[in-house]
C-alpha cells in the first residue's frame, strides 16, 4: 500500500481532491496538475520503516542520458550507507513497440547517497521502480513515473513485498511466469475487490486450475494426389509416327496389355524383317544347312524385339503373317487411369518422350501441411481422419505413412502423407481435403481458454484468493487442448480462476493498478 506520495511539479494549492482510485491515477501520472519550478526540493517519500530522497539530474529528463540521486535514512533520520539499491527504468510494449529500458546502473557515493545512470532512448512517460535493501531490516520500495520534457519524479512508497528479486521481476512478472511471492496479508499492486451484487450484476464466473490429458485435434488441409510409387509412364525406344489412335482422352480407363496406338517405324520394321530372316535360316537349317548358326542367330533376334518393347502378342502375329508388320501395336504396361497425353494421331515421337502417364487410383494419397510449431505433434501410424467439402459427412479413415523431412521455405510448413483406400473413386486428384489428426501430448495443467487475457508477449490470469477477490497472474501458455489451454508456469492445480467476466475484471484491476505493474 501507499505510505508517502508527492508530485515535486505543483504547488500544494494547484492540487485537488478526487476520489479514489481516479485521485491515486492522478497523483501517479501527475493528470490534471500545474507546471511547476523545476528547481523545488528533492521528493522524499517512506517506506519500511526508511525515508528515500530522490532527485533528478537534470531536473527536466531528457532523452538520452540522465541521473537519479538517492538518500537512503533510517527512521532516525541516520544515513543507510551499504544498501543494496536496484532502479528500474522502463516502457511497457504498446503495440508492435517492444518493451524498453531496463536496469539502471547504481554506484554508492558514500553517506548513504546513491547515483542512478540510465538512458532514455525516446520521449514519453517512463515507470520508475526502485528498491533498497538496507544491511539489516526491511526493504524500501518506491514506484513511479517520469516524463522527458516534463520536470519533475512522481514516486510513491509502497510497502516491500518481501521478493528476492530485483524490481524488474516485480514490474514484469516473475522469472518462468510464476506469480512473485508476497508476504501474507500483502496486497497486489492490481488486486480487486468487487461486492457480491455486483459479481452476480457482470456475471463473474470462476473454474479450477485441472490436470488433464492434452489431447485435441490438429487441424490441417490438403490435397488429393495420385499415389507416386504406382505411376507409369509410356515411351519408345524408338523414333516413329502415331497411326492409329486407340486411347485419346486424359482420365480414360486402361487395362493392362491394352493397346494405346499403333507405330510405324523403320527401325522398328527392320527389326521385324530381322526376325523372320532368322526364322526362316532356322527351318533351313533343320534341312541340313549349318544348324549350329541358326538357333543363336534366331534367339538374338528375338530378343532385339523384346528390348525394343515389342509385345508377345505382336510377335506371334509377326510370326503367323510371315511378314513385319507396317504398324505395331504399343500396349499399356499398366492399368489405371490416363493422367497425362502428349500425342496425337500422326505425332511424330522421339526416344525417351513420354506419350502417356498412367495411375491406378483404387489408392490414393493425401498431401496435408501443418505449421513448423506442429511439427512434434505429428508421427508415422498416427490416425487421421479425411473429410471432402464436396461430400459432407463421407469421412475417410487412414493413417500418417510419411512425414517430408524438409520445410516449405515461404510458408514455413511440413508436409505429410496419408495412404487411403479408394475403391469408390470418391477421392480424385486435385480435390481438396480436410485432414484431422489426434494429437496425444501426455498430461498437464489446464484452463479455458477464455480465462487468458493475452498482453503483447505476456499472458495473464485472474486468480481468486477469496469471495470477491482477484488478482491478475502472468502466466506460460503451452499449446491449445479443445476449448483448453495447457499452463506451463504460473499456476498451480486447484486454483480457482475467472473464466467469465474476464474482461471486465481486467477493467477494474487497471483502474487500480496505474503503473500497469503486473
């Protein structure tokens, strides 16, 4: 609580009363006061049973460097010399606006006089914090404000919280999060009371801090894509020119060894005459010419027909026509659908071109993306569940076959991969998809989600220490569970917190708390 306060700016007959809490706003931030003589004394205010005189150096702050004198008194009116004296100097984020300043550097003079240096890098209303802590007895605090441009330190006594830390813990939460320990009895600088009627009146709403599975839904979309491992693609090996076109459209059906075109082509009818001249050297040589030349001679033939690719079926009637063929038949290798087409009838084709592209679709694959923070969240043979926007309530059970083990570089994001059966064709390349994934993270502790007030960087909830009582506690969010979020730090199982009505408590604890410590 508040034990001395002084604004060093107006006269004491420039000052009015106001009621409280807007009187205690108004003295901290000097609202509605006079200019006043720079050069008045310095401001001395009490607190643990110690009076501390502060002074600016100069007496209007500026930006860039500045001083603060300190004398430290003892209740006699003794200098303090020995103290351990910490200074604070900050600005709160506001906006994309980092928080700034920090720690001052404090040297002792001697006599129980201390020397602040500090920096201010920009105008604007900067929160003081001091706390001294004499060789024997209690701590003093004190906690302010200054303007550059502005003469004057606005500063109040508070009483010592009792923290075994320096004043930047107390003015930004404790390390991890956690609430800074007070003595009994002690009051947070942002703690409210609100009267029963009223509690009923907003609709103040309070639930335990539990332990939990973090379990929830990871929510993801992507598309549908042909299974790679089961593509085929159709070349030659040869050079030629498209006669008859069988299959002419993209996404017609094909079965294995049916036939897609037929090719002319001189290398390949040279082979054929080849053939039928081992043939026919064969049976001449079953009359009696040079048997032991034939059968390597046919064998090597024939098998100059297979490495072109050449199908069984077109050899046969090579054989029984006796004569090669103008135009071969060119077979699927697979079946499947048509994906991809490059020809015409009378393209000319070159080695190596792909005419076809052929996929089997009785299985598909589903290509999600979750986001790099995701990432741990998502293992090989876990569960996923596949809806499509064009089949409302169809849903496609399947399981996580792979996770990429590179990032998308511009959005930052891994790719997965779901194998599902698809003996209906529901799931069509291209179509986009849904994917749910259930991601089982342990236990840990839980709270709604709506009892988190978020602050730049910082989190915070409302705790209730008693009927009608609350007060505000930085906290470490973990990751979302549902309707939950998982606390890290700042809370303990059991506690009870505001999960309705968090807004407006927020509202009355700032009125109360004008230096925005917590």
């Amino acid at each position: 609580m508040s034990v001395g306060l002084r604004d060093v700016r107006a006269p004491a007959a420039a000052r009015r009363p106001a009621p409280l809490p807007l009187a205690l706003v108004a003295a901290l931030f000097g609202l509605g006061a006079c200019g006043a003589d720079p050069g008045e004394g310095p401001l001395r205010v009490r607190s643990g049973g110690l009076e501390l005189e502060a002074a600016l150096d100069p007496p209007v702050p500026r930006v860039g460097a500045n001083r603060l004198s300190l004398a430290l008194r003892g209740a006699g009116g003794e200098p303090v010399p020995g103290a351990s004296v910490e200074i604070r100097v900050h600005m709160h984020a506001m906006g994309a606006m980092p928080a700034m300043g920090g720690a001052a550097g404090v040297s002792e003079l001697g006599g129980g006089r201390y020397r602040a240096e500090f920096d201010l890098p920009m105008s604007g209303t900067w929160l003081v914090a001091i706390r001294a802590q004499p060789p024997a007895g209690a701590a003093a605090r004190a906690e302010g404000s200054l303007t550059v441009g502005t003469a004057g330190l606005r500063l109040a006594g508070v009483a010592d919280a009792g923290v075994a830390q320096s004043p930047a813990g107390a003015a930004a939460g404790a390390p991890g999060g956690a609430a800074p320990a007070r003595e009994p009895g002690a009051a947070h600088p942002a703690a409210v009371q609100l009267p029963p009627e009223r509690l009923e009146r907003i609709g103040i709403r309070t639930a335990p801090v539990r332990r939990g599975p973090l379990a929830g839904a990871l929510r993801a979309f992507g598309r549908v894509v042909a299974d790679e491992t089961a593509l085929v693609d159709v070349s030659l090996k040869v050079r030629g020119w498209v006669e008859e076109l069988r299959v002419a459209a993209v996404g017609d059906p094909v079965e294995a060894g049916q036939v897609l075109f037929t090719l002319y082509s001189p290398e390949l009818y040279g082979a054929q005459a080849e053939y039928l001249a081992a043939l026919r050297s064969r049976s001449r040589a079953r009359e009696g010419a040079a048997p032991e030349r034939a059968d390597p001679l046919l064998r090597a033939a024939r098998e100059r027909l297979r490495l072109l690719d050449v199908a069984e079926p077109e050899v046969e009637a090579i054989e029984r026509r006796g004569e090669p063929l103008r135009a071969l038949a060119i077979r699927a290798p697979a079946g499947g659908y048509v994906l991809e087409k490059e020809i015409v009838a009378g393209s000319a084709v070159e080695p190596g071109a792909r005419l076809y592209r052929i996929a089997p679709l009785d299985r598909v694959w589903v290509e999600a993306e979750v986001y790099e923070s995701e990432i741990p969240l998502v293992a090989v043979g876990q569960p996923a569940l596949v809806t499509l926007p064009h089949l409302p309530g169809q849903r496609s059970e399947g399981v996580v076959a792979w996770v990429y083990p590179t990032l998308a570089g511009a959005t930052r994001t891994a790719r997965l991969r779901i194998e599902l059966p698809n003996p209906d064709l529901a799931l069509r390349p291209g179509l986009w998809a849904a994917v749910e994934l259930r991601a089982e993270r342990g236990a840990g502790l839980l709270v709604p989600q709506s009892a988190v007030l978020r602050a730049g960087a910082r989190s915070f909830v409302f705790v209730e220490l008693g009927p009608g009582r609350f007060e505000p506690r930085r906290i470490e969010p973990g990751l979302a569970s549902g309707d939950d979020l998982e606390v890290a730090a700042g809370l303990a199982e059991g506690e009870r917190v505001v999960v309705s009505g968090t807004f407006l408590v927020a509202s009355e604890s700032r009125l109360r708390a004008a230096l925005e410590l917590w």
